[in-house]
C-alpha cells in the first residue's frame, strides 16, 4: 500500500512539472510576442513589389531594438546620452540579462525531465 502511495506521488509530481515546463514555454511566448508587437504596427501598410523587400522588413523586425538604438547613440565622436537612455539602455540589458537566466532555467528543467524519462 505504501508504494503505491508513493507511486501517485511521484506521479503527480512529474504532472505538475510537466505544467511548471509548459507555463514557462507559455511565458516565453508572451515576451516574444509583447516584444514583437510594437515593431508589426510599424510595417507600412503598403504591400512590397519584391521578395527581397519582404525579407528585409522581417530581417527589420528580428533585429534586436537595443542595437538600434545604440547604434543611434553612437553616431557622435564623444557623444555622452542623457542620463535617462542611459538608463533605459542599462534596464535593457538587465532584462536580456534576466531573459538569458530564464531560458537557461527552462533548459535545466527540460535536461532533469528527459533524465528521469530515461531512468
């Protein structure tokens, strides 16, 4: 009796680490997508005559916004920004950096899980 109790458990546990997997995914997404919208509502509505162009806009939009806007900044010989970019451009790399730590903690998770598949 006592191993099948401890059977359920360890079953409901998997269960909920398999929720924990897809709700992490699932809040990736949504950054993705928070991240992506702004950029869509800037495409001109005008449809491009040629492939090329096309893949431009998408190649646009993949570009990361940080290295856009430093690359603005960094059009002047000695040019110091504003303390406020500054500060927005630290809060921007401190969020990579966080995003960075998650996508490594999701990895974790996934290795653990193909691990105990595997046993």
């Amino acid at each position: 009796m006592e191993g099948d109790e401890r059977e359920n458990v360890e079953a409901r546990i998997t269960c909920l680490r398999n929720i924990q997997t897809l709700m992490d995914a699932a809040v990736m997404q949504m950054q993705h997508y928070t991240q992506i919208a702004p950029l869509i509502r800037d495409i001109p509505k005008e449809k491009p005559s040629s492939r090329t162009t096309k893949q431009q806009d998408i190649d646009t939009l993949l570009k990361p916004t940080q290295k856009q806007s430093s690359d603005l900044l960094e059009g002047a010989v000695g040019y110091t920004p504003p303390p406020e970019v500054q500060q927005i451009l630290d809060e921007e790399s401190k969020t990579s950096q966080a995003d960075k730590d998650e996508l490594s903690e999701i990895r974790r998770r996934r290795l653990e899980k193909l691990e105990t598949v595997k046993d």
